[in-house]
C-alpha cells in the first residue's frame, strides 16, 4: 500500500478536521462547566433554605462537606469553604442589588442564567473584591 503524500488539500482538510475537534472540546467543556455550575447553584439554594427553615447553623457546612467527600471521593470541590462560597454565591447573585432584584422579579432563573456564564472563579472574585452589592462597587470593579 502506498503512502499518502499530503499535498495542499490535503493539509487544508486536516485543518478543518483538527479545528473541528478542538471546537467540539471547548463546547463540551463549556457543557461541563455549565452543569457544574447549576450543581453549584442547587447546593447554594439548598443550605440558604434548610438553614432558613430548619434553623442549622455553619456547622451544617462541615456535616454536609464529610457527607459529600465521602459519597463522591473521586469528586473535589465539596470542601467546607467550597460549601461556603456557593452559598455565597447564590446570596450575592439574589441579594440586595437592585439590578440584580429586577432581573429576580422578572424570573429567578434570569439570575442563575446570568450567574452561570461567569465562572465560580470570577463570581468568586467578586464577592472577595465587593465589600457592598452595590452597582457602584460594581462598576469600579477591575479584573486582572
């Protein structure tokens, strides 16, 4: 059998083709990250709703991290603090700014949509950096 020569079509297609899979691997890491990210928001709801209904305190917190770690050893991210900052995240994402109330009295999903496209490493950067949920903190707000 002979060898394929790659000739210019043929590196033409091979481009396509290798640029095809690294497109499919970013949406499919977006997919992943998207659903994680609605995980995130789930457990945030959950302990903000059974500490308000149940009366738990922060303890839960460490409780529901052992819980966690142990059903899903192979899985990271249900540290105490982790547990911490998706109820954080969710407080922020519902609380006191008034952009983020008017989109929440439209639709709560409007806001969990909103939450989700960021990162939980921005969102996470943001309530560090934010000390009010003020739109004015917001907007003086950079990045690195």
């Amino acid at each position: 059998m002979s060898e394929l020569i790659p000739d210019k079509e043929y590196r033409e297609w091979i481009v396509s083709i290798k640029g095809r899979v690294q497109a499919s691997q970013l949406k499919a890491a977006v997919a992943v990250n998207y659903a994680m990210l609605e995980l995130y928001w789930f457990l945030g709801e959950q302990i903000i709703e059974r500490q308000e209904t149940v009366k738990w305190g922060d303890g839960v917190l460490k409780q529901m991290s052992k819980d966690l770690t142990t059903a899903f050893p192979d899985l990271t991210g249900f540290s105490r603090r982790n547990l911490f900052y998706m109820r954080k995240w969710v407080r922020f994402w519902r609380g006191n700014n008034s952009i983020v109330q008017q989109l929440a009295a439209s639709s709560s999903a409007i806001v969990q949509q909103a939450a989700a496209q960021l990162p939980l490493s921005a969102n996470s950067l943001f309530h560090k950096s934010l000390g009010a949920t003020t739109w004015s903190s917001w907007t003086s707000l950079t990045i690195p």
